[in-house]
C-alpha cells in the first residue's frame, strides 16, 4: 500500500515498486495518524442548504446534502466497533492478525510475487469466479436495502451477516484497520465512505463498494444508487460513471496496454454535455488471492507502462466528479475521501479477467 509523503500538500507523491514517484494516489488506503492527513475542506460553505453555492465552479452542482467531516472528530477508526466474524470463516492473510495492535494498524500485502496472473482453465479460475459471483449477489442484496430513512451501517450489518452465510469473509474488514465490511460513499464522498447511522435521505447518491473473500480469492465491484428522487444532474453522473465503466472495459483484450483502459475513459468523459472530470487519485488494481496489487489500473489519459496478458484479473472503477475539479481530501478517520469542493461523485467497478481471446467481466 502507498503512503502519504509530505504533511500539508494536496498533491502527494506516491511511490510504486521500482521507486519511481507518481502524482497519483493508487488505490490508497490511508492511517490517521496525524491530524495533518486529514486535509481541511477549503471551498466548502456549508452543509445544510439545498441551493449549495461553490467556488471556482460556474456550474449548478444540483440539490444534494454534503457531507463533512466532523469539527472535532475522533483521529482514526480504532473507536468504531467491529462485527463479529464466526471461527469457521477463512479469513484473508491480513485479518489474521495476532494481537489487536496489529489489527488496528493493518497489515499490507507488500512484497508481491510474480505478475498477478492466474492460471487459466483450473481451480484458481473456478475459485476467483466463485468469488465474483458473491461479491455480484451481495451488491445486488444492497440495491434492495435502498430506502429513504435506512442507515449505510443498518445496510452494512445485513451485507456482513448475507457475506457469512455464504461462506465467505468481507473483505474491507480490518484491511489496513477499515472497522466495517463494505465501502458506502454518500453524495460528496469519492471513495472509502465508512457505514454509520446517517440515514439516507431522498435525492440521495450512494455507492455501496463489496469485496468479498472466498475460496481464497478476493471479488470486487460496486455501483451508484439513487435515494428516492435525485436530480437531473445526479441521475446524469451515475449514468455516466456506469458508461464511462464500460468504455474502459471494452478496449480490453490480450496485448493491449493497460493505459488504454485510461484513455477510453478520458475520451467517454471529455464529449459529455455537461462538465465532469475523472478522479486522478484513486485507481483500479489487480486482484485476485490478494486484494490489492498491480497492475495499477489509471481511469485518466496517461503513460504507464504494462500490456494486458492472459490471466490479469484487475478492477476497473472509474469515479466521477461533476465540475473541474478531480481532487479529494481525507476526513480525520483516515479513509472517507470527499472531493475538495463538494460536488458529487459517483462510482461504478467491475472486476475483469483478460483471457486469451479478449475480456470476461466476472462481476456484471
């Protein structure tokens, strides 16, 4: 996993493997361990009203609530409780913690071996499709929890105990110290959004973000859902993160660079009638006995080296924010992203294997 490097920049350097520094923030999973990773929100008015009116945006970001993190909110997760994972359920290497200290500050899945790929045809290919399947089946289980009035941690709850019974381990629990068993990201919030007792209210976006464990591999997805009755604008940005998903999906194939997937997005998003940008700071990732690994999938137009080879299982995931600006900022608990000017994003994931005659989407 990447670290922040330096203390007050909006703008971080990100290291990969071979050392060489990016301005992007992968797929990061970050620790509150100063109050100087949590980045104050510098254009935000306030919170309450409909008609929210931003800076350096000439655009009606729409009628929404956003989301801000507390004033004197708690530093990390530690504080949040939870849920209980029966003796029976094979859990993923770093759930196994051996003391609660180690579960707090997370264990990475540093060094990596090998490219990734799994081996077509046989048992790793049966058990990573198993897996999607139940991560596909439990976000399906949280589309029909969406109501108005219904907690992100009343829905949590229900996903955690359909994960169980299935056999299965949610993956985001106690991944690097995460206290819940999916991802929930509210109107504002890019990514990383933690389930609590906000309820959901109408013309409310979320995105419900399951992993799940499996048979010793990981499935991943997630998608953006309307709360009762969102407006144009909402409605638009989540039609336009699912196809701005499959725009990255379909140039891929065997032989084909990685940055391809980037440059499809960028070209979907830049003929859009109404102004959106692509996060810059949160990518895909390849997956598969581990959660995350690379290759590091960009959503944007950019350089990176690597091509498609049969048996790369990734993420792809795209999140779109309306307006010009792409950048987020991490509340005080280390992990909800919110963009800088509080206009929504949404999200859309699929997880894709490459085989040898082109792309099996595994989570749709």
């Amino acid at each position: 996993m990447s670290r922040l490097s330096g203390s007050n920049s909006r703008t971080f350097n990100i290291f990969r493997l071979n050392n060489r520094p990016i301005v992007h923030q992968r797929r990061c999973f970050y620790h509150a361990q100063s109050s100087n990773i949590a980045l104050k929100p510098p254009y935000i008015r306030n919170t309450r009203n409909y008609s929210v009116k931003l800076i350096d945006d000439s655009i009606d970001p729409g009628s929404y609530e956003i989301l801000q993190p507390e004033l004197n909110g708690i530093v990390g997760v530690a504080h949040i409780l939870r849920r209980d994972v029966p003796g029976h359920i094979v859990r993923p290497p770093y759930a196994r913690a051996a003391s609660q200290a180690d579960k707090l500050g997370g264990n990475h899945e540093f060094p990596y071996k090998g490219d990734g790929r799994i081996i077509l045809g046989g048992e790793e290919e049966k058990s990573l499709r198993r897996a999607c399947t139940l991560a596909k089946n439990t976000l399906k289980k949280a589309s029909q929890l969406i109501r108005v009035g219904i907690t992100t941690d009343e829905v949590d709850s229900v996903l955690h105990e359909f994960i169980i019974k299935n056999g299965a381990y949610p993956s985001p629990l106690g991944y690097q110290g995460f206290p819940k068993s999916c991802c929930t990201s509210v109107n504002n919030i890019v990514v990383h959004g933690i389930p609590d007792d906000r309820e959901l209210m109408d013309g409310d976006i979320v995105n419900f973000d399951i992993t799940v464990y499996l048979d010793g591999f990981h499935g991943d997805t997630s998608q953006t859902f309307q709360v009762g009755n969102v407006d144009k604008i909402g409605t638009e940005l989540i039609e336009c993160t699912k196809e701005a998903l499959e725009a990255g999906i379909r140039v891929c194939g065997p032989g084909v660079p990685f940055r391809e997937i980037g440059a499809a997005i960028s070209s979907f998003v830049h003929k859009q009638s109404f102004p959106i940008s692509i996060s810059q700071q949160f990518t895909g990732h390849g997956i598969g006995s581990v959660f995350h690994r690379p290759p590091w999938i960009l959503h944007h137009k950019n350089e990176e080296p690597g091509v498609m080879l049969p048996g790369h299982c990734f993420t792809i995931e795209p999140a779109l924010i309306v307006g010009k600006e792409h950048e987020a900022f991490i509340f005080l608990d280390g992990w909800t992203a919110s963009t800088l000017n509080g206009n929504r994003s949404a999200q859309a994931e699929h997880t894709v294997l490459i085989t040898e005659n082109g792309v099996d989407v595994l989570t749709r």
